[in-house]
C-alpha cells in the first residue's frame, strides 16, 4: 500500500504512530535529525510524541533502534 502526503502533518503523525507500533526495528537515515522535534502537530505540552521520547519508549520496548 503507498500514502500520498500532502504536507508533513500527516506523515509525521503516521511516523509517530508506526513507531508506537513497532514490534522490531526503526531505521532513521538522514542528514539531520533533531530528537526534540515534535512528530505530532499543532504541538502540544504532551512530550510522549517527541523523537527522541517515541525512540526511548521503543528501545524500553526492546526493539532496536538504528539512526
């Protein structure tokens, strides 16, 4: 199945989600990440859906985590 995305809000939020879901591996490649970016928007005081809180919260979980 492909999504197309519009812009970034959907994509990211279907980003967080996957990793949410996760039961084995996230691969992240590219020249720049940010582990305070905020994956679902409008930004909220919740952290549970920053970067690097949804890779912790993965790795606790033990699945292995590759950036």
């Amino acid at each position: 199945m492909v999504d197309f995305y519009i812009d970034g809000v959907n994509y990211f939020k279907d980003v967080a989600l996957a990793m949410e879901n996760a039961k084995e591996d996230i691969m992240i490649t590219g020249w720049w990440v940010s582990p305070e970016f905020s994956l679902i928007r409008p930004y909220t005081e919740n952290l549970k859906y920053r970067l690097d809180n949804l890779l912790f919260a993965a790795a606790e979980r033990d699945v292995k985590v590759f950036i």
